[in-house]
C-alpha cells in the first residue's frame, strides 16, 4: 500500500529566514500581499524584519490583524472583504496557529464560492489560492507547514477543522529570533501541543516509516528543550531546536492524522476560547492511558524518545512509563493539571462529548471510543 509524505514546495529554517521567504515571494510575481497577524504581535514588533524585507523587495501590503486566539468564520468573512477591496494578490500569515489558520481561511473564500462554514471537513476545497507564504512565530501548531487550519463556527459553538491539500503555504518559514520574546506560558503550552502532534502522528494507524521517524525525533527534540526554552526564552539554541521540533511533528501529522486527544481538545477551545496547547496538554496523558492498551509497543517508543530506560521493560510497563513522563514534563513546564483549574464544571461534558465524537480527527484514533468512554475522559480531565 503506497503512503504519502505531505510538506510545503520550498521550507525556510534558522535566522534570517524572514528575509529569504520574502525573496521567494517575489519570485512569483506578485505585487500586493495581505499580511494576516494578530495585534499583540505587531505592538511587539514582530513584523518590523516582514516589513523591511516586503520593502527592499518592492512588494506591497495592507495588515489585516482583526484576530481572536482562536480565530471565527466572522473574522474570516471581513478579511476576505479586506482582501477584495485593497487589491491584493499573495497572503502572508504571520504569527500563531491562529493567524496561520485565518490566512488559510480568507485564501479559500478568496478562490472559492460559498461560505467558509461549506469547507468543514476533508478535501472540499475546490480550487488552489494565489501565493501564500507563512511565518511561525511559535514553536507549536505547525500551522506554517500544514494542510489543515481550525476556526469557530460562532452560530454552532463548534471548531471547523478544514483539512485539505490546497491550504498547504508554497514557503514554510522558521525563525527562532522571531520566538524569543515568547511569554513562558504561552511557550509551554505551545511546545505540549507539538508533542501532542507527534505522540498522536506516531501512534495513528495511518503512521507510516517516513512519519514514524520525524514523529520520534520531535518527541526527542521536546523532551530535551522544551523545559530549557521555558526557563529561559533568549536561549536561541532551545528555540531553534523546539522550531526544528515542532515542525517535524507537522511533517509526521499532516501525513499520518491525529486522533481523540485534538477530537476533544478543540471543544474548550469553541465553548470557552481556551489555549488550544494547554486543552492539549490536559488531555493528552488521559487518553494516551484510553489508548495505550491497544498499542502498547508504540508507546514504549514515545517513552525511549522521551528519554526513559525502557530496556528489560515490558510493552505494557514502557506505556506505563511513557504516561508518567508526559505528566512530569507538564508538570515542569506549567501546565494546569485539569479544566477545573481554568474555570470549567461538569455541566459541559455532554455538549464537548458529542462534538468530540463528529470532529474529523477523532478517525485517525488507534483506539475506537464510545460516547460515554469520551465522557469519561472528559470526567477524568476536570
């Protein structure tokens, strides 16, 4: 059976990488490009190396960082307008999952009909968008690299997940001088969303060897600098190597699927405008424990790579070990321990239940859940 390896044309990795990317842009012929971001980013001056470089390469560009941490169909819509009337031809995301995301988002409805609530779900878009170059400045949701983006449906109170080759940026950019300012919090909860990526590329039945490999190298990667670039967000050697990391567990997932712990986790994030690392990393032990019984060789894997002494172990006490390292590394880097912590009760179980079972990662989950089993994790996550 034949597999697939799914990366952008042309990846742009280290410092000065900004600059590279916007070369690259030109290239294609443009002349007005929309750069999507969010406002803290740009009163940090994050977008001052994009500017100058847009600048020497004689390229337009109007901003449009209208964003929610968690970006909605409405805010798609008006940058979409935005888009029309200043006669733009490129995109540039920069930022964030969710400036990456909304960038995705305007350069379907830029080139296709309808709605942006008619492409929830796998391959509907019709026709590929102009020139799109995006910029991570988090070492995370891999947004720069994949082929999915995530936004709120507002009227249902539900996360579309869009999933589809077209969305795929043509120039994948890292810089780790972009991550340095990175508030600890946010890069913690960032750098347990990559291993989330990572541990469920690698334990999907659509894992494949080209996968498996970028999967346990990224769990490696995190494993030995998230805690370092938490502690001290300068260090450019931890940035560079959570960019390298987080854009390996990309490479694995967007190939090989996700699975039940972003099924869930994108139903916090819908209800209650929660970070999507931090619902990540809530939920990602529980459900490595619902599913380590059914392959317990692979996360015996994750704990080796995480750096466990799995020798003389058992499948079974390797899995076991794998689920305590992942607790120790959420615990040093500042993650809460449940959704209780972050204001949440009881009375939302049902409703994140049942949209957690129709979400489209839920099918790459190596282990099928009931209803009432996915209500009982959430119970257990609390």
């Amino acid at each position: 059976m034949a597999f697939a390896l799914k990366i952008p044309r042309i990846t742009l990795m280290g410092e000065g990488a900004v600059a590279d990317s916007v070369a690259q842009l030109k290239s294609f012929g443009v002349k007005k490009a929309l750069v999507v971001s969010d406002s803290a980013l740009v009163k940090l001056g994050l977008l001052n190396s994009l500017e100058a470089a847009l600048k020497d390469n004689g390229i337009e560009w109007a901003l449009f960082d209208k964003l929610t941490p968690n970006p909605t169909a409405s805010q798609v819509r008006e940058g979409t307008a935005f888009y029309q009337a200043e006669g733009c031809d490129c995109f540039v995301g920069i930022g964030g999952g969710s400036s990456i995301d909304a960038a995705k988002a305007i350069r379907i409805m830029v080139s296709n009909p309808g709605d942006i609530t008619d492409y929830c779900g796998v391959e509907k878009v019709l026709n590929p968008g102009v020139p799109f170059v995006a910029i991570g400045t988090t070492a995370g949701t891999a947004a720069e690299m994949t082929s999915n983006s995530v936004i709120i449906d507002e009227e249902n109170q539900v996360k579309m997940v869009i999933i589809d080759n077209t969305q795929m940026p043509d120039v994948a950019v890292n810089d780790p001088e972009l991550m340095t300012g990175l508030p600890a919090d946010v890069t913690a909860a960032t750098g347990m969303d990559a291993l989330t990526h990572a541990v469920e590329a690698y334990v999907t039945p659509g894992a494949h060897p080209l996968t498996d490999h970028s999967a346990l190298e990224s769990i490696r990667l995190i494993g030995k600098w998230l805690p370092v670039a938490v502690k001290d967000g300068k260090n450019i050697e931890a940035r560079a190597n959570m960019a390298y990391g987080q854009y390996l567990a990309g490479m694995a997932f967007n190939s090989a699927g996700l699975g039940l712990v972003h099924a869930m986790a994108h139903q916090p994030g819908a209800t209650h405008n929660l970070p999507h690392g931090v619902c990540n990393a809530i939920l990602l032990p529980i459900v490595c424990e619902f599913n380590a019984v059914s392959r317990p060789e692979r996360f015996k894997d994750v704990a080796a790579a995480l750096g466990g002494d799995v020798s003389g172990l058992s499948a079974q006490k390797g899995a076991e070990l794998c689920l305590q390292l992942i607790r120790q590394l959420s615990e040093t880097v500042g993650i809460p321990s449940g959704f209780k912590e972050l204001g949440i009760n009881e009375d939302v179980i049902n409703s994140w239940s049942s949209k957690a079972m129709e979400d489209p990662c839920l099918p790459g989950n190596p282990r099928e859940p009931s209803l009432e089993e996915v209500k009982e994790l959430f119970a257990k996550a609390l």
